[in-house]
C-alpha cells in the first residue's frame, strides 16, 4: 500500500523538504480528518465546497445530495478535482515576522470522481461513515430506506495522484535572529470532543454517542 | 457595512434555511479562522490551496512567496478565485444516519485578486496580519526588511460576493423516528490553545506569545 503519490501535478514545487507521496502518510492525515475541501469547477468558474469525507483503503469518498454540486457536477461532466485536507496543530511564532507559520498536515488529492451507483455498495459505504463518525453507532440506528438511499449522492476518487505537505518544528529564524530579544516558539492547538449535548427533546436517558478520533 | 452578498454566483440553492448574506456575520466568521481554502484553476485544472488569511474592512487578504500559485496565478491571469472558510463546531447524531450532521459555520467568498504592490501598504498588512494572530507582537519583532517585503505576496479580493452558511442545532430527524431508542444530540468540539513550547535553542526566559482568538 505504500507506493508514491508523486506525480507532475502532485510534485510539490514550494517547500518540497515538507512533502511526502508516501501512501501511508496520506491516509493517516486523510483518516485524522473529518472534513475536506473539494473544488471542482463548472462553465469555467472554480467552486470550493466544505465537505465530511472517508476512506475505505484506496479511495477516497464523499456524500452529499444526490443533486449537490460536489456529488453531480464531476459526474455529468467528467473533470478531475482537487481536493485537500488540512488540519491546523499549531501557530509558529518566530522573531521576524516572516517567518512565523503555522505547523500543519495537509495533503492535497487529485482524481476524477466515480459515483458509487449500487444500492448495497451505497449502504455499506454509509455504515463505514457512520463507523469513522462514530464507532458503534450503525447499528443502533433506525435502518436507512430506500428513498434515503436514492436521495444520496456517493461519489470517490482513488489515492494515487496525491501529496502530502506538512510543518511540525520550532520556528526557522535567519541565524543572524536567533538572539532578537522575543519570545519564539510554538503554541499547539488542541481539539478535543466537548460534553454531549442531549437533543432537548428527548425524554428518555441513553448513554450518548461515541466521538470519533478524528477532527 | 451590513449590504447584502448575494449574486447569483453566491446565491445558496441547497439548504437555503441556512443561508446568510449579511457582511457582518460574512466577517465575524473569517475573523474567527485563521485559515482558509483558496480555489483557482490553472489550464483548466483546479487547484485549492490551504492558506492563512486575514481582513481589514471590506478586504479579505492573503499572502505568500510572491511566486506562489495562490498570490501570482490570478494576478498573471484573472480570474474570479473562490475561497472557503469553514469552522466545524460539533457533530449532529440524529436517530436515522442520514439525519446525522455537522454543525458549523461557513463562509464562501468569490472575487478576482488585485495584489498589494505598495511596499508601506505590504508592511502595513503584515502587521495587520500579525496582530491577528499574536496581539502586540508585531513591535516586538526584528522590522522586515526590503528583500522580505519583495519576496512576499500579498492579495485581497473585495468581501462583496460571499455567502454565509452556519448550522448551531440539534439533529432533525423525521417526526416517526423521535422515538426510536438512540442518543440524539450534539457533541461539541473545543478549540483552545495549548502550553506553548519554546524553542528549544532558546537560552533566555520570555513571556510567551499571546495566542489569537481565531482558530
Ligand atoms: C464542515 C462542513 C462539512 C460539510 N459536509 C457536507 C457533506 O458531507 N455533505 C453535504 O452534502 N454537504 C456538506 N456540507 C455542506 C456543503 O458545504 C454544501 O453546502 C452542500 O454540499 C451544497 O452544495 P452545493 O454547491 O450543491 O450548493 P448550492 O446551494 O447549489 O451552492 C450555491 C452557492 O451557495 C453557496 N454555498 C454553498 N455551500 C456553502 C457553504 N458550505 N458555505 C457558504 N456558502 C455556501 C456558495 O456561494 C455557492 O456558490 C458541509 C459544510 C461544512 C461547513
Ligand atoms: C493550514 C495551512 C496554512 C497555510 N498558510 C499558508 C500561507 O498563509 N501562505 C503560504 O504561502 N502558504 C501557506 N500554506 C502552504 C500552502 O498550502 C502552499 O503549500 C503554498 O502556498 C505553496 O503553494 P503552491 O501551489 O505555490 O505550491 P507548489 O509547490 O507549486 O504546488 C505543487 C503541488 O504541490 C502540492 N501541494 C502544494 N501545497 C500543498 C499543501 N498545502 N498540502 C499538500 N500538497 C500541497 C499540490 O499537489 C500542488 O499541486 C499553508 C498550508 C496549510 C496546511
Ligand atoms: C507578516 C509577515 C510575514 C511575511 C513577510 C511572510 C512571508 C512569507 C513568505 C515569503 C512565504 C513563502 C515561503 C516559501 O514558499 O518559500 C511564506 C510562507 C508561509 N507563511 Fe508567511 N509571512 C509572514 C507572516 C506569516 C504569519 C503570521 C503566518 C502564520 C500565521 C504565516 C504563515 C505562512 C505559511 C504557513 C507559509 C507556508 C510555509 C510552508 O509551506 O511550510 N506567515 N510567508
Ligand atoms: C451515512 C448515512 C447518511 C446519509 C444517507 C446522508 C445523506 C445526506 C443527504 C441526502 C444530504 C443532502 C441534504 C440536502 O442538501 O438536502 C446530506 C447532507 C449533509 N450530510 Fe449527510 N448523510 C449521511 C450521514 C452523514 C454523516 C455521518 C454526516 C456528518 C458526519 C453527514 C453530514 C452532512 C452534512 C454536513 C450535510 C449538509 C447539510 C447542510 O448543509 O446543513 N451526513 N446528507
């Protein structure tokens, strides 16, 4: 599973010391993420849609309404998107301004969507969302119907054309800064999954759902 | 300050209960992130780029080597560029899988980049740029220099064709599924800002940076 991502579109021409193609790295980040950006275009104008993604070993999925942008658009006319995934860890503070930064895990995928057209594939492929939502949970639910099923777009490209980008270091100052008299470090953001908040209506005490491990 | 958004390009079809095209909410949402996503196309293929961001007034800004795809490519070759802020405030666990969610909030932005040539502007920016995202450091800095102001590129699109899309509540799930024997609710995600870690190289004692309110 782990060949390379590289290649002339995916080749990291800015900062390549902070790339990678390596596979592995890409679904990690891909898996530690609950949303990505996908763009994709239409009559030559680009669109940039927030978007909860997934992964099910080589391919990366996503959903919306079957009639969505995202979902309908790459698949009526075929066209490669770009997607990227970025999580923030934390601002860089240096002593110039310029070289503050932000440390970060992003990677970047390009692929020309397929939908995902059969309904026992579709269904399944909710329970693996579902499972990376919240572990568990696909089974206590009340089962999906038919009319959910064809109200769903799922659409997936293949990870293979692809690059990861990522920053987890102290500041790089020119070597002529380093005695400027300021502080300079890394102040890490941290998420974490808050107290459940009950729907206000519910009457009856269920224990609440499991958060996922990715943000 | 509080014209509406709305263009045809902007206008929310999908979910237009959650729409918005107040400048005021536009901009509380993209002082509240410290990044977003820019997409644009290059021969016709689209590209996003996560990038850090900034405002002041009706301007939203960016920056990056002056070479960089995201601050050259719309300025050699205009182009209406579409950027997305997005803040993922927590999951929505509904009864039924397809009634899960994600609360948020949401910003998407089109314009055509007009870059900041003026060097006193550029600085002036980057100071901007940094008391957003540490206040009070800028002075404490080492000054940028000439060939830093020359290598950075800075560009602002007019927040004047935007929508807003948020989401803050509890799942809606179908009035016969109210009762199927589940947990519903929202489960909230936290942001803070973490211990900072100094830099290892440095022998001094300083007061940290203060970290920003934006995530
Ligand atoms: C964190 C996050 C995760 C999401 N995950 C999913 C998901 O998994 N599946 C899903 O179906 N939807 C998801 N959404 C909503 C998604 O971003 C789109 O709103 C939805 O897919 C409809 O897109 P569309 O282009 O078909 O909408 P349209 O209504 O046709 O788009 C028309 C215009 O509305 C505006 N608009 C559309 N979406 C947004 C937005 N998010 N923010 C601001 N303006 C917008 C834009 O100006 C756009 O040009 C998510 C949103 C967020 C913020
Ligand atoms: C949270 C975050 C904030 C950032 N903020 C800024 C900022 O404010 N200013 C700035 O200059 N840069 C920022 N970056 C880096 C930025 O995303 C780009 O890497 C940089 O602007 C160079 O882009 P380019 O298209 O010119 O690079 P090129 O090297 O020319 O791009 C070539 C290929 O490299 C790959 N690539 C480029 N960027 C990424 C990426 N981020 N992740 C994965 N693959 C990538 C893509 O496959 C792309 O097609 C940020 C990154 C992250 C994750
Ligand atoms: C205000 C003064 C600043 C100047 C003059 C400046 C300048 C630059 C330049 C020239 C680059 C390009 C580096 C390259 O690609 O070779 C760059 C990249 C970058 N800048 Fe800034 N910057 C400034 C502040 C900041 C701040 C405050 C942040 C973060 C909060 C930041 C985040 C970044 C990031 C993330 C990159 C990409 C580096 C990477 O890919 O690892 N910059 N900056
Ligand atoms: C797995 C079973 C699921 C099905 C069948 C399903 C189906 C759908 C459908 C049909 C829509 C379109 C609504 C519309 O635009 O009219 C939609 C939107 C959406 N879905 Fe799902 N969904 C599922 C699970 C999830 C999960 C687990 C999440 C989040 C983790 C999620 C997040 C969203 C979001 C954010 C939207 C956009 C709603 C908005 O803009 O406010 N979905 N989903």
């Amino acid at each position: 599973m782990s060949q390379s991502l590289e290649t002339p579109l995916s080749k990291v021409k800015r900062g390549p010391n902070r790339a990678s193609y390596d596979k592995k790295q890409a679904c990690a980040i891909i898996d530690a993420a609950l949303m990505c950006h996908v763009g994709q275009t239409k009559d030559g104008q680009v669109f940039v849609t927030p978007t909860c993604h997934w992964r099910e070993g080589d391919y990366f999925y996503w959903h919306a309404h079957s009639k969505a942008r995202n979902v309908k658009g790459p698949i009526d006319d075929p066209e490669k998107v770009c997607i990227n995934v970025s999580l923030l860890d934390g601002l860089v503070m240096a002593r110039s301004a310029m070289h503050h930064s932000v440390n970060y895990r992003s990677v970047t995928l390009f692929g020309v969507p397929e939908r995902v057209e059969e309904q026992d594939e579709k269904v399944r492929q909710f329970k693996l969302f579902l499972d990376k939502v919240s572990p568990g949970r696909w089974e206590t639910l009340r089962p999906v119907n038919e009319t959910e099923i064809k109200a769903t777009g799922v659409v997936r490209i293949k990870i293979e054309e692809a690059s990861v980008k990522f920053r987890a270091e102290p500041p790089i100052d020119a070597p002529e800064d380093y005695n400027w008299p300021v502080w300079a470090g890394v102040i890490p953001l941290e998420r974490h999954w808050g107290t459940p908040q009950t729907d206000p209506v519910q009457q009856q005490i269920f224990a609440p759902a499991k958060p996922p491990e990715a943000f």
